[in-house]
C-alpha cells in the first residue's frame, strides 16, 4: 500500500514537473518567437522520457510510463512549437 501510494505521488509531481512549460509554450505563441528557449532541453527531455518509457513497460510499471509518456508528448509539442516560431539567425 505504501509503495503504490509512493507511486502515485511520484507520477503526479512529475506530471506537474513536465507539464511546467505550458505556460512557456503560451508566451511563445503570443510573443511569435521563441528565441530565448533552448531547444536541445527538450530534445533532452524527449530522449530522457522515451527512455523511461521503454524502461517501465519492460519492467510493467504503470507508474513510470504514464508520466514519462506525458513528458515526452509535452516535450515534442513544445519543440514543434519553439521551431514553428524559431526566426532564421541575424532576423530581428
């Protein structure tokens, strides 16, 4: 009981972990430009996540691939969205 409680607050606080660039992804949008983030942290991000899914489903455990597959699908919305909005070098 005390493992699947452990468990569980783990995946919500890494849930709420990967879903904290929502609000960078908002800015983005409304500024049109995404020159100040870094795409190789979520690239990152994306490779940690896959990783940890991959990792949980061959050990079953839901509570490492449920979060870790929600950060990999934030992390590549984010990453489409900082290259939708990314201008070319030396364009203000």
């Amino acid at each position: 009981m005390l493992t699947e409680t452990i468990g569980i607050l783990a995946s919500f606080f890494s849930i709420l972990m990967f879903a904290s660039p929502i609000a960078q992804i908002r800015e983005i949008i409304e500024d049109k430009t995404s020159h100040r983030v870094s795409p190789l942290l979520y690239g990152m991000m994306i490779i940690n996540c896959v990783f940890w899914v991959v990792y949980g489903f061959r050990i079953n455990n839901i509570y490492i691939m449920t979060p870790n597959s929600v950060g990999a699908l934030i992390g590549a919305i984010t990453l489409f969205i900082i290259y939708k909005y990314r201008k070319p070098s030396g364009i203000d």
